[in-house]
C-alpha cells in the first residue's frame, strides 16, 4: 500500500505576517504619495501657466484700455461742447454749422473696451477658479472681473438704450441731405464746405426731448470714462500682486 506524504509546510509567525501586511502597506502609501506629489506638481505647473497667460491678457488690456480712455475723453468733451453750443442762443451761422460738426462727429460714436478674456474664459471652462489655489489671487482676479463686467453693462446701456433714444430724435432736428458722404472722421469738412446749415423744424418738445437725451448720454459716457480710469488701475494692481504672489517679477 503506498503511503503519501504531505508536504511539510512550515507555519509563519505572527510578527513574519505583521511585516508582510507592512511591506504591503508601505509600498501602496508610498504609490499613493508618490501619485499624489505628481499630480500636485502638475497643478503647480498648470496653475502657473494660467496665471503667466493671464498676465499677458492684463498686459493686452492696459493698451486697450489706454486707447479707450484717450479716445473716450474727447468723446466726452465733444458732447459737453454740443451741450454748450445748444444752451448758446440765439444761434448764429457759425454756431449751427458747427453743432452740425459736434453732432457728426461725436454723437453715436465711443469706444467699448472688450478686454481679453482669453485665459479668464479657459479658468471657468476648467472648473472656476479651483486652478488658481492662491487665495490672494484668485479674490484678486474675481474681483478685477466683476468689474469688467459691470463696465461693459454700463456701455452697453449706453449704446442700446440712452445713445440710441438721443439719436432716434436727433433725425427730427438734425437735415441729414447736409451730411451726405461725410463720415464722422471726415466731419471737418462741415467747417469748410460752403453751405448754409439749418435745423429741421422740430417741435419745442423734440428739441428739449433731444437735448435731454444728449446729457443723459453724456453722463452715462463720463461714468463709463470713469469705470476705464478704475478699470486701469485695477488691472496694473493685479498684475503687480500676481507677479509678486507667483514670483514673477524676472520672468
């Protein structure tokens, strides 16, 4: 009869099991660590990138903002003028003519600032703000957006609602036959052309409506200058905090 023989397999300790299950244990915390060190090395990296990239659309919006300051006062100061000429009665050739000019040249005429909000766009696409970690910077950024925002609102009621009344009444007083083929960058030519300017016959009630509208616009433009004022320093202040929070400085 033939016997079999179980192998002998020798029983582990206690402290042999222990150091299995540490070893284990060991080896997935220092993966998890490991994993947990890249990622955050890498959203160290993104989030570098999008503030680099932001800077660079703060940089762009310095010069547009620039532009639009310089181009939005002598708006302004054309409306103030048309308002001045307006009150000046009785009017002469000269007066009339040149309110023709004021009113080619600088009613319905601004410039809307549209800041770049290319790395902006990118940071809510990718889930908010949860990229910039900085609280410093990030309630910085937020708050220089905000304003933004409420800037463009302010311009554009002035273009959809308080400019586009004034220039409704405007075609009641103003003869457009003595506008023709002069655009507001040729308005100068109404100074120089030999033609005896007069305004429609409008109702007292067109005239006051219109005059009204001009200053209400005028107003509405001179808050939007001032947003763009706000806006400038805002953005160079943003700058400066990222470039210190980020040690940007050199780069």
């Amino acid at each position: 009869m033939e016997v079999h023989h179980h192998p002998h397999v020798e029983k582990k300790n206690f402290k042999e099991y222990f150091l299995e299950f540490l070893m284990i244990f060991l080896a997935v915390t220092m993966g998890f660590f490991a994993e947990n060190i890249r990622e955050n090395l890498a959203n160290n990296h993104k989030e570098k990138e999008y503030i680099v990239s932001l800077i660079e659309d703060l940089k762009e919006d310095t010069m547009k903002l620039n532009e639009g300051i310089q181009f939005n006062t002598e708006q302004s100061e054309g409306y103030d003028s048309l308002i001045n000429y307006w009150y000046s009665i009785p009017y002469s050739d000269s007066s009339v003519r040149y309110m023709y000019y004021l009113y080619r040249k600088y009613t319905g005429n601004y410039w809307h600032v549209l800041f770049t909000r290319r790395t902006i766009d990118q940071l809510k696409n990718a889930g908010g703000m949860t990229f910039v970690r900085n609280k410093t910077a990030s309630d910085s950024v937020i708050n220089y957006y905000d304003f933004v925002d409420r800037a463009d609102g302010q311009i554009e009621k002035f273009d959809n609602v308080f400019e586009h009344e004034a220039l409704q009444t405007s075609y009641r007083i103003f003869d457009w036959s003595l506008l023709r083929g002069i655009s507001r960058r040729t308005a100068y030519k109404l100074l120089q052309i030999n033609k005896k300017f007069i305004f429609l016959n409008a109702t007292v009630t067109d005239r006051n409506t219109y005059i009204a509208q001009v200053q209400v616009s005028g107003l509405v433009l001179k808050n939007y200058l001032s947003m763009l004022l706000e806006d400038q320093q805002k953005c160079l202040r943003l700058i400066s905090v990222l470039q210190k929070e980020y040690h940007l400085q050199s780069e």
